[in-house]
C-alpha cells in the first residue's frame, strides 16, 4: 500500500474512514451507536456501524474490528477519530489502534481541548488515571490551520496536507462530517445542526 507522502506527491486518492458518535443517552454504561463512514477523498463509498458502552473501556477493541472485519480494510489509507473519545469518555488508545490497523490514525478535534475541565470530568470515573494515560499516550496536539489533530503513525506535516485534500468546506473533514450527521439521523431522526 502507497504512503500518505506518496499518494498525496502524485495526487492519487486518499481512502479514509471517519468515526463519529451518534447521540446517546446520559447514563454510564449506555450503548453508544458509531457510524464509520468511508470516503475516497471527499466522496462516501460506504460505512460500517457499531456500539461501545458510554465511559466505557472498548472503544479501540470496537473501533480496530469494526474496520479489520469490514470489506473496506484492505482499501482504506488512514484512519480519522472525531476526537480521541466516543461515547462521553470512552478513550481511544491511539498508538495501539494504529498498531492494530497498520494505518495511521488520527484524533481530529474543533478547538483545543480544556485539560482542567476534562481532568476534573475524569475524577468522576472509574480507572482516572488510566484514562488521562491514554489521552498522553496520544500524543502532541498538532496546529495546521484550521485543524487540530493527534496522530500516531504518521508524520503531523503530511497528516495536515491530507486532512485539507479530504475537507471540502471549513475544518471538519467529509467523513466525518457524514458520520456525525448520518449517526444524529438514525438516532434521532434527522441530522444534527453541526457537523
């Protein structure tokens, strides 16, 4: 399989799976729907759909099979994480993700995140500590305008370039864009305001 640097030097396209939570219901242990939507650049060529548990510990365990048992494994470049959590606080491991998939992984985030809201979140679940492991474990926060992204197999400046081939408008990129909106309307009806 070609490098991010490759296939961005001869202007191939890039496959990317974008993971997003759909709305849950606000009780610890709920199950938490997440769309999984595949695009070849900016457009959909499929998805896969599964459940972990709200601040709960399966999200990498969900995550890696949902895409190692997909038809789209083989296919796809990079892996894209609306944020490195699903389901409230249900934190990713991202080395170990990577690792998994052999792919480079990629927590995106709107804003930086608030460390001391985030840290005083966590005192109220089990295993504390072990979950503010696993937000260092990510790594750095990377800046490259208009994004912010963790990343774990990848160099941070090519990880930047594809994240712009793969954004049509503003700084979310188009797969996850459509599984927050394709997670919002199977859960509630209709798609959410923001994505």
């Amino acid at each position: 399989m070609k490098t991010l640097e490759k296939l961005l030097q001869q202007n191939l396209n890039i496959r990317v799976i974008g993971f997003d939570d759909a709305p849950f219901e606000n009780y610890q242990g709920a199950n938490v729907n997440v769309a999984g939507v595949v695009c070849v650049g900016t457009r959909f060529d499929g998805m896969v759909w599964g459940t972990v548990h709200k601040d709960g510990n399966d999200a990498t365990d969900v995550l890696s099979q949902l895409l190692l048992q997909s038809k789209f494994y083989d296919q796809v470049h990079l892996v894209l994480i609306d944020g490195l959590a699903v389901g409230g606080f249900n934190i990713l491991d991202l080395p170990e993700l990577a690792q998994r998939l052999k792919r480079p992984c990629v927590s995106v985030m709107r804003k930086l995140p608030d460390m001391v809201s985030i840290q005083q979140a966590l005192k109220n679940l089990p295993d504390t500590a072990k979950r503010l492991d696993l937000i260092q474990k990510a790594g750095p926060i990377h800046t490259k305008e208009p994004f912010y992204f963790q990343v774990q197999g990848e160099n941070p400046t090519t990880v930047g370039s594809v994240l712009k081939r793969l954004t049509i408008e503003g700084h979310v990129p188009e797969a996850l864009r459509l599984a927050h909106l394709i997670g919002s309307a199977v859960m509630t009806g209709q798609s959410g305001k923001r994505a």
